[in-house]
C-alpha cells in the first residue's frame, strides 16, 4: 500500500469538495478498495472516507418505495425487518453476498459504485428497476450500470441512496462461483403489475435484462414460460472457470429456479 | 489405560494457547534492529535476466541494500540442491541442476526471485523492489508437462528435453507375458492435478547475525529445522553447523510445503551479515501461491490385465511427472519411490511395471505435498481397480475382495514388503457402515428427485513412517531417516522431552505427552515437549511422510526404556532390594511381593542428589537418549466409500455420505487421529472437486488467490463417519503405523469413482467442477439415449 491521506468528513457537501482535489477516492466499506490498494492496483493519494455521514445510513418504507441509504452494510440490509417485509429477495441476497466480514463492512452504494460484472446487487437494481440517488440527481438502473467496472457516476458524484419500487413478486437465483462465490451467474427476477424484469449479473461483462424471458414472463408468470428461451453465448464471458456456454445454460436454469421461487 | 495414557482422548493441550492467540510463530519474532527484506520476482516464466539496475532503488528512502545472485556468487553461497538422487533406466544419473537463492543467468518460473532489497521498513523495501529496473530477454515457455520433452524450449542446458531422468520399476517382460494371457484389459488415462498447499501460516524467515560469536540465527517456518541447517550449512555454504542456530517456533500447518529449504531463508540468512542487521520476510498470500512449492501434477496412462473371473494379473504404468522450474529439495524421489512402490495397492498383482519420466516447465517447483506419491498411486490403482470391475460386470467391493492381498508378510513385485493387514475387515465394516445394501435404494430415491447418485469406494494403502536409512540409501536418499529423542527428567520428577520431530498442526505436544504419562505414570501436565530449535535438540529428522508416531515415537520410548532402567537401579538402592525385585507400574517402584515402594519423583530427586547409591557403579542424573531407525516402512490400509449426489442441470456434486474405516495400528488418541482423518478428506476433497492449478500458455499462474483457486471449506462437507480396524504394526513397538496422510491419500479416487458411478461413464477430470460435471453428465445422458 502506498501513503495517503485519510478524512472523515460529515456531510455530503464536505465530501464533495475534498474529492475535487487531486486523486481522491471514496472509502465505503473497503472491501473492494482496500484491497486493491494493497495489492499497488490502486494508488489514491486521498480516502474520503463516507461512514461519518448521517445522511448516507438508513433503511426506510415510504410509501410503496423502499429506501436503502447508500453506506447501509451488506449485514443491515439482510436482517433488516423492513426489508425482510418488503422485499425479501433483497435481503435474502444481500445475506448471501461474500462472508461476514464481507458483510460486516460492504455497503451497497459501494457495490454498485464499484460494479463488478459478478456482483449481486446490480442484478437487484436492475431486476427490481432501481432508482439511484446521488447527490446531483437520480439515474435509473437501466441507465446506470454501463459497462465492466464503469458506471454512469461522474467524477466526484456521490450515491446516497437507492430506491426500490416494491414488486409483486421477486426472487434472485445465485450459481456461487467455486472459488470466490461471487455470482457465477444470477439472475433476478421481479413482477410488478404487468412489469417483468429479468436481469442477468455474472455471465456478461455487465449486469443486464433479458428481454425474451420477459416477454414470455410478462403472458404467464411460470418457470414453464421460459422453456425454449436461452440466451447467446457468444456475448457471454469465458474463463477459467466456466465457459461461455456454461454459463449461456446457467442463465436458463438460474432464471427458471427463480421464477419458481418468486 | 490411565485418562492421560496411550489410546485417551485427550484434549490437544496446544490448543488453549493457538485458539487465544498466545502462538508464538516466526512473524511475531521480532529483534532489535531488524530490517525487512522484499524479494523482486521474475514476472516472466522464461527470461534471461540481462541486467538489474538498483540505482533508483537504493534513492528510496529507507533502503538499505539491494543483493543479487552475483553477490551470492561472489561468496560462493551454492544454490538449492536435489536431495534424492535417481537415476534412469539407462543407468545415468538424473538432471538435477541447481535452483540459485537469487537468479543467476534465467528465470525459470513467474515467482523465481531476482533480488532482495532490504529497508528499514516493509513499505521502504516493497518501494524499493519495486524502483529496480530489471532488463528480460523472454523466451518462449513451456508449462504442461505433456509438451515438455518434444518441446523447442529448453529451460536448463544440462537437462536436454527437459527431461530429469527416465526411471522404471518393476519387471517389464514378466509383466508383457501377463498381458499376453489377460482375457480382460482395462485401459485409463488420467492427470492427477496440481495444487498449491496453501497452509494458514505464510512462509516467513527471520536471520540473524551476531558479530560477537560469528554465529548466526534463523527462525523459520520449517517442518525439519536441523535438516534446514545441514542443508545451509553443508551444500549452500552460508555457516558451518556449529555457526548456524536454526529455531522453527509454532507453525501454521506445512502439508509438505515447509519441508523445503527455500531461497528467501537463505538469503535472509547470509544479508544479515552483509548489512549487519537482522533480516525479516513473510510471505503474503500472493507469495504463497507463486513461491511454496505445489504439489502433484501427473499426466499417466496405465493398464490392468484381468483373468476371467476377475483376478489381476498384471499392472503396466506411464506416467509423466512435472517437477516446475527446478528440482526441488525431495522431489525427484515423489514421483518415483514414494509413487510406483505403492502401484500395488491392497491387491496381490504378480506383475508390475511402471515408468517415470520427470520433467522441467517454467512453472513453480513441485515437491512433497501430504500424501506424496501415494494419493497419485492410489488415485490411479483405484480409479483403474473400479473402471475394471465396471467393464466386467463385477460388484466392485466383490472385485476387491478377490483381489486382496490375504497373507502377510506379502512381498510385492514393486520393493514394498506389506506387514501386517486385514483389507477384508475395514472393506466389509465400511460397506456395514454405509448400508452398501441399501444403496440402491437410496439411488432411486435420488431419482424422484432429479438427482443422481453414486457410490465410490477407495481401498488405499500408504507406506508411512518414513524410513530405514539403509533402505532409502540404497535408493537414492542423500540422508537418513531415524529420529531422535532425550528424555530429560528434573530433579522434582516432571520431564522434558526433546524430539527431532517437529510439530506444525499434528499434536505432538498432547500424544508424545500421553506416552510418556502412560510409560512413567505422571500426569500430561508433568511433561513438557521440546522441539524445533537446533541449539536444544541436539539432531532430528523432521515431520513429514506419517514418522513422527511410528519414528519419532519409537525414539522416546527407547529413551523411556533406558531411563527406566536406571531408574530402577536406583529404586533398588533406595528400597534395598535386589534389582531384579524391583517392579515399575502406575508410577511407582515396588519390591515384588511386599509393600515397599518408592514413587517416579522420589526417585528423581535421589538421582540428581545422589546420596543413596554408589556414584562409582552408577553415574548421578537422570537423562537418556535415543536413536530410532525404523527396520520397515509401516503401513496404514483402510476403505473409505463415498455417496455422491448430482444435480444433473448444474453439474453440482453435493456429498451426501462418507464412511472412513482406517487401520492405524494402535491409536494413541483417537480424538486426534480423527482430527487428521477429517482434515485428509478435506484436502482430498479440495483435489477431487475444487483446487487445481491453472498457468496459460505464456506460464502465468492464472489461479493465483483465493477467489480464482477454490479451497474446501466446511459446508461442501458432509459429517463423516470414521472409523477404525487394527492390526498393529509389527515394525515398532507401540505398533503405531500413521494416520497424517490416509484422509488425502483416500479420498480423491472415493470423489470420482461416485461421480463416474453416478454420470454411468468414466470420462471425468479432477478438479471435478460443477462445470466439469456438467458436460460429462450430458455426455452420459446422450450415451443413455443412443
Ligand atoms: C472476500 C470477498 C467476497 C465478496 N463476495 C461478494 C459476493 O458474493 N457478491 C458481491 O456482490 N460482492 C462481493 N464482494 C464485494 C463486496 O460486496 C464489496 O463490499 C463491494 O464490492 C464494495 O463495497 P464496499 O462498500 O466495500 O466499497 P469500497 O471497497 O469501499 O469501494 C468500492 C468503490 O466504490 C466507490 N464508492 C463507495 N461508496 C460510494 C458512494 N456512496 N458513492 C460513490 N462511489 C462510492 C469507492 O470509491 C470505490 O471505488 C466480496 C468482497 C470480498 C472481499
């Protein structure tokens, strides 16, 4: 790890000012960061810390929209009460994400910010049709995750927190990865009146919706529906551990455990 | 037996102080002075290094000095040599060239390290390995061992076609006529897959010069500290032996990997005197993964001749063994003598014949991992042993048991003389234990639904406590295989017993103790284990290979006997009675048929005042030594069965049941005998379903941590049922025979031959995936359909 400088700053506001100088990144819970900087990948000269900041915490009900403060843990988000009630393959997949000491520390708005094409909560967002809110404006998740690693966040823009429309229905399927148990393929899957999401994290390089599946969803909402539908290798990702193919199947069988779940 | 005694359960006393942190491992030594050394490594698996530049490193602030290999050149500190010496079947000796501390001339494998920067920190160090400029010529590189020997790479000029040698064992015409008269041949080619040891403890060294003695001192994480120091001392030229204290304190596990001498301890070692400053390194994990030498790595074809009914005529073995970059401390024997003298298996095959060839790739080093040969054996001889009952329609325990070696001593025709044994016994109580019957049953129950399940059985045998040094001399060893003890009793009648045995996970601290309680009827808290430090034990052997219960054991207990004996001399005095009266048990000293008696510490304490005996006729104190050179190998057997369920749509094995009978021989605590069982199986489960090496073509490691190389972990784990049979070994005389290895030398073949049972053929790789599976499974369904 090289040297940097270390803040704790207490607002949004304050934040934001310290990342317009120099090389600063944000510090959410680390688990992503911290390790790349100790491994020379990384090497800010700043970490602006964002656990002082009141306004990031906070899970909250408003109306039919579930609010989830961008710095709330892996851990908050699976035992939340409000969660578990609202939508509980929310929690069930923010509980299933890393380890516990993964858990203890990972926040969601780092998740996302960071999007990694094998991340969990991304297909959240994009399943259930997310709204993501930083401190200059809101993105929708179909705008949101654009590609491996990148995100629509601008230079020093802040999420503060994600919104959640309640589904009817919801169910994230997960094919752990062996070694890492990162998603090797998951896939979420929501019903919102006659609004279906299908969204895929793990076998491309960035999270994304699977419009036939949703069409053939969106007539009859059974795993039945979704025989004959697969999705195309040949965008997929290949690697040492599993290939395009693999994983072109997984999505089938992920996405129908899913749906059968929802 | 006493609660404390030989065959008690009793709580590993090492234990309160690892659980609480109290450990003391080579990391947490820490003296005055000390600096931290970095190692810049080759990035490239093939390179001529042309020049390193240090210039900009030696600007960093807080770095000290920048070594190379022309610096250990210079002080003619000699590189790591091979420590077995092989020889191929045309008689020439093998192709062994050196591994130098630091590169001189090439890097043979990403990880090779090629200078050390030390600084006043950590951080000073890292900075200033990574401010070196280090100008490669690459080559091309060469990293399966298939491709090795017809390869246009040659990684060392004196190993033409990166071949090390070509070896062969057993009798290849006798063998060629039973094929001849076979009715049945069942043919298999496999690859036993590379793994990385990964023990929870990194390497880490710790040297230390002190200008006052002109001596040095180096803690290291080693399973055999004074084989560490032979080696440093008489083959690499850092300090004559009375000049090098070698200190290997708490270790956190080695499998194998810490039996080594390694570069980074030996250039820690010798810098220390160079900047006049004690040297520190610790491995990270990425270290780890690119440093501590891995294991397995076979590529084999092999044939088994059956008569009609069954009976195995003859065995005929290929097998290509990839050594990695250079010969490692003991690697050249794995592959051979701790291979294909165990091709026999359980079962009485008349004829054998194995070949070897061991082979270079730009790959890290290959040597010893837990089970050493033996899993590579047994994973073949019972993969092959299955597939050919399979063929012939034969039960596969039926076709086991027809095959058994009975009669012992059993001489097989590849060097093993088997002693003592009952394979029937552990096969039909573990058949008892999984309900072999029912197994069909559960089979279909599977089915309903949607799964498929297999059984495999493992009928393994494994030559442990390692070894006769006349045996393995004659074979190629470049050192004996004894062990050592001293049994040092103080004045007040508690003891001290010094081992050559080193424990890094195994116990020793509780089970050594229990034999000495049992042996002179004082409480475990009486006994206090000394190991792992050069300057008290005066020479040891080490850990590995199953030996520290058969060997290291066997040591105590001479020195035990010898100490009783004096102890008795003395009592006789005391009681004054005549020697021959005087009886020990429970502790005590007895005048046979009366009541007089004189306990341990009573005598004790008269042997150090030496008031009531003739110090003429009987020298005062009460310590005594031992060597133990074991006359056999000893040899663990048993059955372990394995139930596998499929999911046929993901590929997913989950274990749904796992039965381990073992014949230890006598157990001196069955709790930890355990332990080492369900540890094994852990490990060989890793190897069957998870971990395995991966390196592309260019020889990158591409499973370099943990989130790419897949351990075990305790929920891809069923709760084992174990178990054991005993024959005691007839070899020592606590009739102990090992149980360090058997978990992971059992259980891959257990993994694949369910896995296989339940896909319905035989085309399967370890590590066994969820992907791997996947595609074999709908390769058999297609089968099922045609
Ligand atoms: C062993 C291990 C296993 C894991 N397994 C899983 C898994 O199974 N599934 C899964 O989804 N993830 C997994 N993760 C990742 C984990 O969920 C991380 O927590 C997550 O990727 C990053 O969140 P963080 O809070 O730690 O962010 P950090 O590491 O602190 O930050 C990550 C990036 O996001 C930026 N950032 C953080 N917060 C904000 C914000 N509010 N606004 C803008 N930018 C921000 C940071 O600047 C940084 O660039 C695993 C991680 C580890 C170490």
């Amino acid at each position: 790890m090289y040297e940097f400088a270390y803040h704790r700053p207490n607002s949004i506001r304050k934040a934001s000012s310290l990342s317009a100088s120099g090389e600063a990144k944000f510090l959410a819970g680390g688990q992503t960061l911290l390790p790349t900087m100790k491994q020379r990948l990384a090497s800010p000269d700043a970490l602006i810390d964002l656990a002082g900041i009141e306004a990031l915490q906070g899970i909250e009900l408003k109306g039919r929209t579930l609010h989830i403060g961008a710095m709330s843990r892996h851990a908050d988000v699976a035992s939340s009460a409000v969660v578990r009630e609202a939508i509980p393959a929310l929690a069930a997949l923010a509980g299933d994400i890393g380890d516990p000491h993964v858990r203890a520390m990972g926040t969601i708005g780092g998740s996302i910010a960071n999007n990694d094409p094998a991340a969990d909560y991304p297909a959240a967002c994009l399943g259930l049709g997310a709204t993501i809110v930083t401190n200059k404006r809101r993105i929708s998740a179909d705008d949101f995750f654009t590609d491996m690693f990148e995100t629509a966040l601008e230079e020093g823009e802040i999420i503060t927190k994600v919104l959640f429309p309640l589904p009817r229905r919801s169910a994230y399927a997960k094919f752990d990865n062996p070694a890492s148990r990162y998603a090797l393929v998951g896939v979420f899957v929501s019903k919102r009146g006659r609004d279906v999401r299908v969204a895929v994290t793990g076998a491309g390089p960035c999270v994304f919706r699977v419009a036939a599946m949703e069409d053939a969803l969106s007539k009859r909402f059974a795993a039945k529906s979704l025989d004959g539908i697969s999705v195309a290798a040949g965008d997929l990702n290949s690697d040492i551990h599993a290939s395009a193919d693999y994983r072109a199947h997984l999505v089938g069988v992920m996405a129908r455990r899913a749906v059968a779940a929802a | 037996m006493s609660n404390t005694g030989i065959g008690a359960r009793v709580a590993r006393l090492e234990d309160q102080r690892f659980i609480t942190g109290a450990g003391k491992y080579t990391d947490d030594v820490n003296v005055a002075g000390q600096t931290y050394a970095a190692f810049a490594r080759s990035e490239h698996a093939h390179a001529t290094v042309k020049s390193v530049d240090s210039k900009a490193a030696l600007a960093v602030p807080g770095v000290i000095a920048v070594f190379t290999g022309a610096d250990l050149e210079k002080d003619a500190i000699g590189p790591l040599p091979a420590g077995w010496m092989i020889h191929s079947k045309d008689g020439s000796p093998m192709n062994a060239p050196g591994h130098p501390c630091l590169v001189q001339g090439k890097a043979r494998y990403v990880g090779d390290p090629v200078a050390v920067v030390i600084g006043e920190s950590l951080a000073a160090a890292r900075a200033g390995a990574e401010a070196l400029a280090i100008d490669y010529d690459v080559h091309e590189a060469v990293t399966d061992p298939a491709k090795a020997r017809s390869s246009a790479t040659q990684l060392h000029d004196s190993a033409p076609k990166n071949t090390c040698y070509e070896w062969e064992l057993g009798d290849k015409a006798a063998t060629a006529a039973a094929f001849k008269s076979a009715k049945h041949v069942t043919k298999l080619s496999l690859s036993n897959n590379r793994l990385v040891p990964n023990p929870m403890e990194p390497r880490s060294a710790l040297g230390n010069y002190d200008a006052g003695t002109d001596s040095f001192t180096l803690y290291t994480t080693s399973q055999n500290p004074h084989v560490a120091r032979l080696v440093m001392s008489a083959f690499l030229n850092v300090a004559p032996e009375h000049k090098l204290r070698v200190i290997a304190p708490d270790v956190g596990g080695g499998f194998g990997s810490k039996i080594y001498v390694y570069p980074e301890e030996v250039v820690c070692t010798w810098a220390s005197k160079k900047v006049g400053r004690p040297i520190k390194w610790t491995a990270d994990r990425t270290e780890a993964f690119i440093t501590d030498a891995h294991g397995r790595d076979h590529v084999t074809n092999a044939e088994i001749a059956m008569d009609e009914r069954g009976k195995i005529l003859g065995l005929k073995v290929h097998t290509t063994a990839n050594l990695g970059g250079y010969p490692s401390l003991f690697a050249t024997c794995v592959p051979t003598y701790l291979y294909a003298t165990l091709l026999s298996g359980q079962y009485d095959i008349p004829a054998i014949y194995a070949e070897v060839d061991a082979v270079y790739t730009n790959t890290v080093p290959v040597d010893a991992y837990r089970g050493a040969g033996r899993p590579e054996a047994t994973f073949l001889v019972e993969r092959i042993v299955e597939i050919a009952s399979r063929e012939m329609g034969i039960d596969p325990a039926t076709f086991r048991k027809r095959n058994f070696i009975k009669k012992f001593p059993h001489q097989t025709p590849v060097i093993m003389n088997y002693d003592a044994g009952d394979y029937a016994a552990s096969l039909n109580k573990a058949c008892e234990l999984i309900d072999y019957k029912g197994f069909g049953k559960r089979r279909r129950e599977a089915a309903r639904r949607g799964k498929l399940r297999g059984i495999g059985f493992s009928c393994y045998i494994e030559a442990c406590g390692i070894a006769p040094s006349a045996a393995v001399g004659s074979l190629g060893a470049g050192v004996g295989l004894w062990e050592s003890a001293e049994v040092r009793v103080n004045p007040t009648g508690n003891v001290e017993i010094l081992t050559g045995s080193h424990s890094h996970g195994q116990g020793h601290e509780t089970t050594f103790a229990q034999l000495v309680s049992d042996r002179l009827g004082i409480g475990i808290d009486q006994v206090t284990i000394v190991h792992g430090d050069t300057d008290k034990v005066q020479f040891g052997m080490g850990t590995y290979g199953s030996r520290s219960g058969a060997v290291g054991m066997t040591a105590i207990s001479k020195a035990l006997d010898k100490v009783e004996a004096k102890a008795k001399k003395i009592a006789a005095h005391l009681l004054e009675a005549s020697e021959s009266d005087i009886e020990f048990k429970d502790g005590a000293f007895s005048v046979s048929g009366t009541d007089k008696k004189v306990t341990f510490p009573e005598v004790s304490l008269n042997a150090y005042v030496a008031h009531k005996f003739p110090s003429d006729e009987i020298e005062p104190g009460l310590k005594e030594g031992a060597f133990h050179d074991p006359s056999n190998f000893t040899f663990p057997a048993g059955c372990h069965i394995c139930e596998i369920e499929i999911d046929p749509e993901t590929g997913v094995c989950e274990i749904a049941d796992w039965v381990a009978v073992d014949d230890f021989g006598n157990v001196i605590n069955p709790m930890i005998v355990e332990g080492q069982v369900h540890g094994g199986i852990a490990q060989g489960v890793g190897q069957a379903l998870m971990e395995g090496v991966s390196y592309d073509s260019s020889g990158q490691l591409m499973t370099g941590s943990f989130m790419d190389y897949c351990m075990p972990r305790a929920d891809n784990l069923p709760s084992f049922k174990v178990d054991t049979t005993v024959t005691p070994c007839p070899s020592n005389p606590l009739g102990i025979k090992g149980c360090g290895e058997a978990g992971a030398i059992a259980s891959p073949p257990a993994v694949i031959n369910a896995i296989t049972d339940a896909i319905g053929h035989e085309n399967i790789t370890m590590p066994a995936t969820p992907q791997v599976v996947w595609q074999a499974a709908r390769q058999g369904a297609a089968r099922a359909a045609e």
